[in-house]
C-alpha cells in the first residue's frame, strides 16, 4: 500500500448484492488497506483486525491520539464467539438485538487473533454484528473480523454519508463504498458486560429495549475531559464529537451571528445564519438519522456558532443529548 492512496469510491445498492464491489473491499482489506464502509449507524473505516500493521495505519488516517479501542466487528454471533467470552446476560442480549446496533464490551479470549494494538492491550474486547446489508456481505465475503471506528478523523462528527467520509479521509484511504446515508445515524450502544451489566455509551439501541431484557448496573463516573489515558469507554470522553464553532445547548433565542439546530415545530426568537431542523415534527428516530450530517453542514456556513434547541431526553433523545454535551463541551 502508498503513503498516499488515492481514495475510490464505489456505489453500491444496499438491497442489491453486488459481488464486484464487495470482493474489491474484501481483497483491500485483505491487502492491508482501509475501507470505509455503511453501517445501519455511521460508516465505519475498516481494517483487517488480525493485521497489526493495518491496524496502525488505521490510527494514522484517522489522527487518533492515542490507541483507543476499537470495535471488532464480525458477521454473526459464533464468529464474536472466537474472539470473546459471553456471560449469560450478555448471551440474551446477543440474541436479542443481532444484528444490529449493540456493541458488546467482553472478556477477551486468550487465542483472541485480533490485534494487541486494535484492543490497546486490554484484556476485553468490543464486539459488533452489524445489521446493514453492505456491512454484513463485507464480513462475510472477507471471514475474518474487521475493526471499524467511525470513519471520521480523531475529533469530528461521526459521518452518515460517504460525502462525509471523502471530506476527512480523502487520499488516507483506499476505498469507500457509498451506499447511501445510514439509516440510523447514531453510533451503536456499548454495553459492558464484564461483571455486571453496563452502559459504557448510549446509542443507537435505547436503554429500555436493553432494560427490557438485563438490568443494567449504574455506569463508571464520565471521565474528565482531561484524562485520555484508556478509561474505560474512552470515546466516553468529553469533547469527542465536536463540529469546529462552538455549540450553545438549550437556546430558547438565537443571535445573527448564529446558526441554528432546531427540533420540533416551535420557532424560536431571532433570525439565525442558517438553519437545519432535526425534526420538525418531533420524531427523535428522524432526528437521529439527521443529527451529524445537520451539524457538518450547519458548521460548513461558517457561523460563529451553533445555537442547538432542547430535545427531549426519553429514547433515542439520551443518545442525542449524550453526543450534543459531548459536542458543546470545552476542547482540550
Ligand atoms: O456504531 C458504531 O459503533 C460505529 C460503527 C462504525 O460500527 N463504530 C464506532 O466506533 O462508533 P468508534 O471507534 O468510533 O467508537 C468505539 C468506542 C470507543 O469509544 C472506544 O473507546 C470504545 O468503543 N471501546 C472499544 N473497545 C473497548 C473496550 N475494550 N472497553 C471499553 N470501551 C471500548
Ligand atoms: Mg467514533
């Protein structure tokens, strides 16, 4: 592989098996090359995960500061089984939501063949099966687990189209193949499952569907923004999803020097930069699927800042909340 990949991008139907595109992924990845790809979340950027040196060029194009932990992902539940240990809470919720957007944080195996470097030399591992069709024939056309954070640089909104992921990764990666926006367009929910039960990040699946099924324990004190040194869910950190203009939550005004994020069908007061609402009637599934790519464009107007209207924390909104403080937090 070059330093400098000129970066592909292959469309892809994602209800249409199309083998050409999916080989090609499948022989990058195997060659030690980075693909992003859709999930029903984000689009990830994946790497063979058995491939250290792939995995370190991975860290590279995305400008991660320091190795975090990454997402294996694999095409089913007996293939998460080679790589980690499932308690019997953690078995039920398996069942229950894959494929789909849960990842499981386990007790790595010892004849784990992924990385040392993927896990950051933890003795647990996050596990994912993906439900999106063009993840899914990735993984199985290539067998062997692929690690894939968010295929955006260290810092930046996670990205829901393949636009998004050409705007932080261009000439850094070999491949992108663009089936459309992601339909879910959160990140998934990382559940702990070490000892007792644990929500590690909130996301795309909502605690009570997995509160339906386990009980889940009170989670680890949010780290400072300061610490960066390998807490627990280390994307748990503050400032992680930060657009460049500052966000201001809770805004019942707006200022002309402003952009706005709205929700619902309440206008505020003032007249804004810009203006993008998540959801003008209220749905948080909508709202969602809209958040990043409304905040990267919001951001790209050049606005001084970006004035955000509250949204309401039952379901999917803990989630958005979650990503929005993130986002508002003061950078390091
Ligand atoms: O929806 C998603 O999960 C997307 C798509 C592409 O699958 N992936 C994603 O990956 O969001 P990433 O790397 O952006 O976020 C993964 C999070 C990080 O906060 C990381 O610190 C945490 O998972 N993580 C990974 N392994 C861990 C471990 N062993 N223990 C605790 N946290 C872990
Ligand atoms: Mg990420």
């Amino acid at each position: 592989m070059t330093a400098q990949p000129a970066t592909q991008v292959l469309k892809i139907e994602p209800d249409v098996i199309m083998p050409g595109a999916v080989g090609r992924a499948a022989r990058t990845l195997a060659a030690g090359g980075l693909v992003a790809f859709p999930t029903e979340t984000v689009y990830g950027l994946g790497a063979d995960a058995t491939d250290g040196a792939a995995v370190a060029r991975l860290y590279e194009a995305k400008d991660r500061p320091s190795f975090n932990p990454l997402i294996a992902h694999v095409a089913d539940a007996g293939a998460a089984r080679a790589l980690a240990r499932f308690d019997s809470a953690a078995q039920r919720l398996a069942a229950a939501f894959w494929p789909g957007p849960l990842t499981l944080v386990l007790p790595k195996r010892a004849d784990c063949p992924v990385a040392e470097l993927a896990t950051a030399g933890l003795d647990t591992i996050a596990v994912r099966v993906p439900s999106h069709p063009v993840a899914r024939a990735i993984l199985v056309a290539f067998g062997r687990p692929v690690v894939a954070p968010s295929a955006n640089r260290s810092g930046h909104v996670s990205p829901t189209t393949a636009q998004h992921v050409l705007a932080d990764l261009r000439g850094r990666i070999e491949l992108i193949l663009d089936g459309g926006p992601t339909p879910m367009g959160l990140e998934s929910t990382i559940i702990a499952c070490l000892d007792r039960p644990v929500l590690l990040r909130p996301g795309a699946l909502p605690r009570a569907d997995i509160e339906r099924l386990v009980k889940l324990a009170q989670g680890p004190v949010a780290p400072p923004a300061h610490v960066d040194e390998l807490p627990i869910a280390p994307g748990a950190l503050a400032s992680h999803y930060a657009p460049r203009a500052p966000l201001r939550l809770n805004a019942r005004h707006v200022e002309a020097h402003e952009a706005l994020l709205a929700f619902g069908p309440t206008a505020v007061e003032g007249a804004a930069r810009a203006v993008l609402n998540l959801s003008p009637r209220s749905d948080l599934i909508e709202a969602a699927a809209n958040l990043f790519s409304h905040l990267r464009a919001l951001d790209a107007s050049g606005a001084a800042a970006i004035a955000v209207m509250p949204v309401p924390r039952a379901g999917l909104g803990e989630a958005i909340n979650d990503r929005l403080e993130r986002a508002a937090a003061p950078r390091a």
